[in-house]
C-alpha cells in the first residue's frame, strides 16, 4: 500500500530544539546552593520541578529547577547578564525625576504662557484634562504590563514587544525610538530659544546691539549643535550619572517653580513687560527695533482672569502659522510626553516592577498639580498680549529673573538628556534583538559599565538631523503624535493581554480594566488624527511596512506572542458556537483526514487534497506502530515536530494528528473518532492505494522551487525535512496486508465517513499541466462500473463525485486549465441518447456545475451484464454494494477509461462499499487493482450523505 506505512522511530536521529539547557538553581535550607541528588537532576530535567527526596532519613530542600531556555530569548540572556551590574537606581532617582523633569521641559517656563494666552483658561486647562487623561490611562496600563514579570533594558519596547510579539514589538519600538529622537530635539530647540531670548540680540541680560549673533539659522543649529554635543559627553560617561544628579536638577526645577508661584502672589502692582524685538509680528510695518511694545502684568486680577477665560487664537510670532486646538494641544502635549522616561531607564533600575508603577503615578500627579496651578495664576495675572507674544514672560515678573532662566536651561536640558539616553536604550534592545538582521549590530556595543555607546552616538546623529528643522513649534507636531502611537501601543498591548484572558496575565497592580485600555487606545489616535493626519498616516505607514517585512523575517518565537493568545481565545469561543446540530446540506465542505505513511511518497497527494479542502478542515493523519509501554516517554512528542515542519515545507493548510497503536487499523479509529474539535470534524477519510507499486520519492521533488525573476532555486526548508524523515527502501515489509486495507474502508463506512481512495498522484505534475498548451480534463464516472446495469441511476456518491470534482475545478491553480468533464455511458442501442444527455445536462444546470458531457458508448460490453443483474436492480437500489465480475469486463472497462484519458489531469470514479463478506475482499481489492492500473492520478469515492443542494 502506499499511504499507510508508518514512519520508523525517529527519536534516534532527533536533535534539540531549544539548544543547550541553563538552568537557575534556588534551594531553600540548603548549605550548598544549587546543589541537589543526581537523582533528583534527572527528575524533571526539562521544565518545571518542585519536588523533595529523603535520603537517608533526612529531608532534602525543597528545590525550583526553572529552565532558562524556555522562558527567555537569546537575546533576553545577554541582556540579563549585562544589566545585572548596573542596576542601581531606585523609584525616585530612576524613575520620578527623569519623568518629572521631562514633563516639565519646555511647557513649564517656555510655553506655559503661550498655551494660556492661545487657548484660553478654561480650554487650556481641558488640553491638559484631556492631555493627562490619555497620560493616566496609558500609565495604567504600563504599570500593569510592568508588574507582570521581569523587565528587563529596553523599557516600553521590551514590555511591548514581549507582550504583541516581535513583529508588532519591533514595529512599534521603531517608532517609539524616533518619537524619543524628535523630543531630544524638541528640547534643545527649546533650550536654544532660551539662550536667545536671554543672551540673543535685544535679549533679556545684553546690552543693545550687542548679545549672541543671530544672523541666521545657522546660527542657532550651531548653538543646538554645541548644546547637543554636551548631551553626547553626557550620555557617553554614562545615564546613571544623570540620573544621580537628576534628583539635584529637579530640586533647582521646583525652587525656580515655586519662585513663580511666589513672585505672582507677591507683586500685586502693574509692570510693562516690553515684547521681544525677535517678535517679527509686532515689530512689522513702520516700526522700528527701538519702539517700546509692551505687554501688561497685572498681578492676580478678576478682570484679567475673566479676558482670559475663553481662546482667542492668533498667529504665532516663531513660525508665522495660524494657531488652532490642535496644533497648541501638539505644542501641550509634546512637552508631557515623558512618562515612559522611567520604563526606558528600566535596565538601570534595582526593581524595575515596583519603581515603574509608583514612581510614574507620582510624577504624572505631580506635574499635572504644578501646571494646573501654574495655568490658573497666568491667566488671572497677565494680559493675552503679553502671553501670545512673549516667550520668556516670567523671567520679567519674578522677584529674582535668573530664577526662571535657570529653570528653562534645566527643565529643557535635563528633558534632552532623558530623551537621547532613552533613545539609545531602545537602540540597543532592538539591536540585541536582532530583529533588524545585522543593521543595528553596531548598537550592541557597550562599555565595560554596560553602557550602549554607539547607540548613544547613532542617536546623536539622528537628532543632528532632525534639528535642521529648527523651531520648536515646527518639531512638536510630529513628536506628539510619534508618542501617540506609541502610547496607543502600550494600550493595545494591555487590552490584548487583558481581553486574551491568560492565565499568566498576573500583574500586581490591579487598577486597570479594559474599559481603561480601550478609552486611552481610542484618545490617543483620535489625537493623532487630530494633531496631524499627514503624519500619522505616515507614521502607520511606515509600521504596516515594518510589520509586514518582520513578518517575513525567521523570528524569535521564545517571547511568545499575543496574536496566538487572542486566536485561541477566538478561537474557542467561535468553536463553541459552531453547532453540528445545525448544520446544513447548502453550507456543506469537505473536511478530510489524509491517512499517511510517508510523506516521502505521497507529496503530490498532500497537496492535491490540499487543493480540494475548499476551506475545510483538512487533517494530516499518521498511524505509528508500538506500544506506550515499550518507550521511557511518549515517542510521539519527538516526531509531531516533525510534521508540522513537512506542513511548512509544502505550504498547505492542515493539521497534525499522529497516534501510536498496536495497528493501523485501530489506529485509524482513533484519529477518525478524535481528529477535529466540536463542530469541526472529518466527514471524509482519504488512503492511498493497497498496491504493488515500486514507491518513489516525491519528497526530493520538492526541493527545487521555481520563481520567476531568480530562475530555479533550492527551497530552504528542504534539508531540514529531508533530514527527519527515512528514505524509502524497496526491502521495505508492508506494514497491513490486503485485507486489512480493506478493512480500513470498512471501519470508515461504518463509522459513516465518506471514503476516497487516491491512486498514482506520484504521475501528477501540476507545474506541466499549468505550462503547457490545451486545456486538460477533469474527469468523473459517475456510474458504479462494477455494476454497470445502474448507469442511468444518481445516487449519494455520484453527487459526492460531482461535488469534489467541481471544488477542484474552482481552484485557481486548476480552473485556467482544466476543463469538467462527466461520463455518461449509455447503450446506443437500446437507451434514447438525446433524451439521457438532456436529463443530465438539466441535472448538472440545477446543481449549477459548468461541465462538458462526454457520451461514451460501451455496447461492446453488454454481453457481459446478465438478465439476472438487470431483474435484481432495476430500480437502482444495490448501485452501492460491489459485485463480482469477470477479469475480461474489467480489463474493457480499463481499456474505455484509457482510451478517453489520453488529456485527463485527474479521474473521479464511483467506489462500491466492501462486501459483508470478508472472504471476497481480495477479489474487491483485485477489482479495484484491475479498474485503475495504468491510469491517470484516480480517485475512487464512496459517499453517505448529501453534499449539494438545489435550493436557495
């Protein structure tokens, strides 16, 4: 037979998958640690033990065995190794001051005043509500991502990538590395227009006509340039540096703060505070450099508040642009981005799972107080001129000015610092990764201290880049939304997560729920679209792009991904509804198990049956010979691998199911009874054929594939599968006799599965039939040869026939070149061939099948059908059941088919059911030998049940 030997034992030749195991050791009372029994080491040596042994009366430790292997990536091991040593920040320090300092940034001292005087008190203080709302949310779900395992350097693109997996990971750590990029450059601009407003040409603490030249452009990339090259030294010497001073930074922050808040309580009487002559928008038209503009300080007054309440949007004086909600709620939300400042620092922290929830909750609470307040006390002290044409306001209306220009030049600078130090961490992750092929190689390195020097350098070359751009306002749109996006992604990692409903989605904080998830994805894009639909298409453009070409690329599977997650929690719940109680003749398809012995010999007929599934379940079934009892574990697990790698290898769509049993016959039983889930069952068993001929090796046919533009090259999966597979031996034994075969046919009928029997497939060449000229036929008999006196009769079967033949048909690999053809054969002497070619032809109309009808004549074999046989069946009754008839009527119905066949791709022939008398089943066996020798690939089909309808 050649479809039903089974594959010897492959345990032998079997090698590991997950490479060499390292194991963590923790015993507890133990004086050597990580010491236990050999005994004890052989128990569960794979996966996760916990057990205790007593030697010798005594009580051994209770000892976790936890395989490193199996729960982090090549990638995560190297970067465990190199962050133990420098994790040595704590919740504020690592986590509280970057952030806190990175939210205050540029809005605080530099734009605070601009987004006030722009959008009013009350729709300010709603860009911040909506702003910090978003923030709130995304922080939520940080801190429940963060609190459900080891974090590990890399921060929101770690937590994101181990949670949706390396395509979307990787995509989406794209884009969070570039927002980090713009903000660095965001900042310095910001810390740049500092320096000119103070020290520039008419600046605050220069006299006239002297201050910093400011000619050109030039200048200040210059000036951002000298700026930046700081940040680099900075960065290079090391982050944890900055973050121990970061606590002294933020120190100096707030004491420049509160002097604000101070000197507004404190001067109650009205100053002139002169407008910048930098203000091309004032000081246009006649106007000279030298006229005194001013705008008002009025000190907390209602009448000011109550000017400032509603928005009054004007152009802004750096760029020139017309302002509007979105583009001041970009120029707002641009400078609070910082919230996963503390989570990019994660591989510094000593308890990255503890520090990042606590220390980003207070610092968002914090900033969020602090502008609050800061908002109200502008609005009611100063007049909307003033606030829409100065920048730099408040330095003129503190009790001490150099407090907030301290406070600019540390808000701005400390946010660059955090930014760029952030950005190289995500660099390095990725490159250690390696998901980017050898690209992000150089990234990797590092200092003797752990820190990623080129990934500091490389992200100091981007930021040169981006700050070609110049202003400020000019940068904070794309910087919103690429955080945007990102933040969007944590979210969408979270209510993956949380709607997955894994077991294993523990996370220790407990103040999140999807609801809170689904708000946050949804503010966070529908501000996206908002701010800049240009760039957030392109922003999602270019991580479709990412997603798809990761998507192509071998990938870390370790990390486990969250689409497998979410398909089998669909999965499950769909299954469910899938009731076969409700099933219906007009929704039938072909659910078919493929019994195979080797796959080496039956390749062709793998994917032919993969062609006429129809988008049913399709079943790849193996029968291994043995008993449980003869192995030490189940030898099942070692080959199922296997397997899956053939699926891969052909590029079909099928299922792995493999069962061990004492014979194949049992064993069909079992994948018959088992194979499927709920309402996906098999309704169809195919075997290949019980015969003598010489088998071949189909799989080596597989090992070229053709491709248009590169010619013919080896298929990269080929050695692999060749190598897990026997090569066939003509000294092979059969591993069923005749009989049992068919017994096989049997044991399926009865267990009411339509049966196809698959013959010669090793002929079939689809790439000759696709090339070549002519159209090709599809034949179907649809007549049970061995009973020949039931040619005008349609049963089940013949339907069935009709049925796959026209599912293969509708194949587009088939349909351009292949054309139905149905068999009607007919007596011409005494049938009316016009009258049986018109009732057939109706026939296949109502059953809307497109096929051309081929009389054939068999009058030459009427002498061999009895009176007897026509008494017995007229009226159709026993078409089904098998008759015995002479070798002689065989062979001429052989030499019909053959003489018809000479464009026939593939043949559909009606298959009787085995005699209840097991001692003719050699003589059906013999039969069905004889009817199909030297034939094109056939397929013999017995069917039970209706498969089409007529209806609507």
């Amino acid at each position: 037979m050649e479809q039903l030997q089974s594959v010897p034992n492959m345990s032998e030749d079997r090698r590991p998958i997950l490479g060499d195991e390292i194991e963590d050791h923790y015993d507890y009372g133990s004086s050597t640690p990580g010491a236990e029994s050999s005994d004890s080491a052989q128990e569960n040596h794979q996966g996760l033990g916990i057990h205790r042994q007593s030697l010798a009366g005594r009580t051994q430790p209770l000892t976790f065995r936890v395989p490193r292997s199996l729960s982090t990536a090549a990638g995560d091991k190297s970067r465990q190794n190199e962050s133990g040593a420098r994790r040595t920040l704590g919740t504020f320090s690592g986590v509280f001051c970057p952030i806190a300092l990175s939210m205050f940034s540029t809005l605080l001292f530099l734009r605070g005043g601009f987004v006030v005087g722009q959008a009013g008190i009350l729709e300010a203080i709603a860009q911040l509500l909506i702003a910090y709302i978003i923030l709130v949310l995304t922080v939520l779900s940080i801190c429940a991502i963060s609190t459900n395992g080891a974090v590990e350097g890399g921060g929101a693109y770690y937590m994101i990538s181990r949670a949706l997996g390396p395509e979307f990971g990787g995509s989406i750590g794209f884009l969070f590395y570039v927002a980090n990029v713009l903000a660095c450059a965001l900042y310095i601009s910001g810390f740049v227009e500092g320096i000119l407003q103070n020290f520039g040409p008419g600046g605050t603490y220069v006299s006239e006509g002297g201050g910093l030249p400011d000619g050109s452009d030039w200048w200040k990339y210059l000036y951002a340039t000298v700026v930046l090259f700081f940040c680099l030294i900075v960065c290079i010497i090391g982050g944890a540096m900055f973050a121990r001073t970061s606590a002294f930074i933020l120190l100096i922050v707030v004491i420049c703060l509160l002097s604000v808040i101070i000197s507004i309580f404190a001067i109650n009487h009205d100053i002139l505070v002169k407008i910048p002559i930098t203000n091309h928008i004032v000081y246009s038209g006649n106007l000279s450099e030298a006229a005194n503009i001013t705008g008002n300080y009025t000190g907390l007054h209602e009448k000011t508040f109550r000017d400032n309440l509603y928005e009054s949007y004007t152009k802004d004086y750096n760029t020139g642009d017309e302002m509007n909600f979105a583009t001041v709620f970009a120029i707002l939300f641009s400078s609070v981005t910082g919230i996963l400042n503390g989570a990019n620092m994660s591989g510094e922290l000593k308890d990255p799972s503890k520090s990042i929830p606590k220390g980003t909750l207070a610092a968002v609470g914090f900033t969020f107080v602090s502008y609050l307040v800061i908002s109200i006390l502008i609005g009611g002290s100063c007049s909307r001129f003033l606030l829409t044409n100065d920048y730099v306001f408040l330095q003129q209306i503190n009790l001490w000015g150099p407090f907030v220009v301290i406070g600019i030049f540390a808000a701005t600078l400390s946010a660059a610092l955090g930014n760029l130090i952030g950005a190289s961490r995500i660099l390095e992750a990725l490159g250690v990764d390696e998901l980017f092929w050898i690209f992000l190689k150089p990234a990797t390195k590092t200092s003797k201290g752990g820190n990623p020097y080129m990934a500091v350098i490389i992200s100091w070359a981007l930021v040169q880049l981006v700050l070609l751009v110049g202003s400020l306002n000019a940068i904070a749109p794309a910087t919103s939304v690429f955080f945007l996006l990102s933040y969007a992604a944590v979210n969408l990692a979270c209510l993956a997560l949380e709607l997955a409903s894994a077991p294993n989605f523990r996370p220790t904080f407990r103040y999140f729920t999807w609801y809170t998830c689904v708000l946050a994805l949804l503010g966070c894009m529908i501000m996206c679209f908002l701010i800049s639909a240009v760039y957030t298409s392109i922003a999602l453009v270019i991580m479709l792009l990412l997603v798809i070409l990761l998507h192509f690329r071998s990938l870390p599977t370790s990390w486990g991904s969250i689409s497998q997650a979410l398909i089998f929690h669909q999965v499950r719940k769909y299954l469910l509804m899938l009731d076969s109680r409700k099933a219906h003749v007009k929704y039938w398809r072909p659910q078919i198990l493929l019994m195979v012995a080797n796959p080496r010999q039956s390749c062709e007929l793998i994917d032919f049956i993969n062609d006429i599934k129809k988008s049913g379940l399709y079943v790849l079934g193996h029968v291994k010979i043995g008993k449980l009892e003869d192995y030490p574990s189940d030898p099942i697990l070692d080959v199922y691998p296997h397997w899956l790698s053939l699926v891969d290898h052909l590029k079909i769509k099928a299922f792995v199911e493999i069962t061990l049993s004492r014979s194949v016959n049992e064993g069909l039983q079992h994948l018959v009874r088992v194979s499927g889930i709920g309402g996906m069952k098999p309704n169809t068993v195919c075997l290949g054929f019980y015969d003598n001929a010489e088998p071949s090796d189909s799989l080596v046919k597989t090992k070229v594939r053709k491709r248009k533009l590169l010619g013919d090259v080896e298929n990269g999966s080929y050695r692999k599968v060749d190598s897990y597979f026997d090569a066939i031996r003509d000294d092979d034994p059969k591993k069923l006799t005749g009989f049992e075969y068919v017994k096989l046919i049997q044991d399926c009928l009865k267990l009411q599965k339509n049966v196809c029997l698959c013959r010669n497939f090793n002929h079939l060449n689809k790439q000759k039939i696709s090339e070549e000229d002519g159209m090709y036929y599809i034949d179907v008999w649809p007549v049970n040869l061995f009973r020949p006196e039931t040619a005008s009769f349609f049963d089940n079967t013949c339907l069935f026939m009709l049925q796959l033949a026209c599912v293969l048909n509708m194949v587009p690999k088939w349909r351009g070149k292949t054309t139905l053809r149905v068999f009607l054969c007919i007596n011409a002497q005494s049938d009316n061939t016009i009258q049986k070619e018109q009732k057939l032809e109706m026939f296949l109309r109502q059953l809307r099948i497109l096929a051309k009808i081929q009389i054939v004549s068999w009058d030459h074999l009427q002498h061999y059908i009895t009176n007897k046989s026509l008494e017995e069946d007229s009226d159709g009754s026993h078409m089904h059941e098998f008759q015995e008839v002479s070798e002689e009527f065989i062979k001429s119905i052989n030499e019909l088919i053959q003489a018809n066949s000479s464009r026939t791709a593939v043949s559909f022939f009606y298959l009787p059911k085995p005699p209840t008398d097991s001692t003719q089943f050699g003589t059906y066996l013999s039969h069905l030998d004889a009817l199909t020798a030297n034939l094109q690939p056939s397929v013999m089909i017995h069917g039970l049940h209706p498969v089409t309808s007529t209806t609507l």
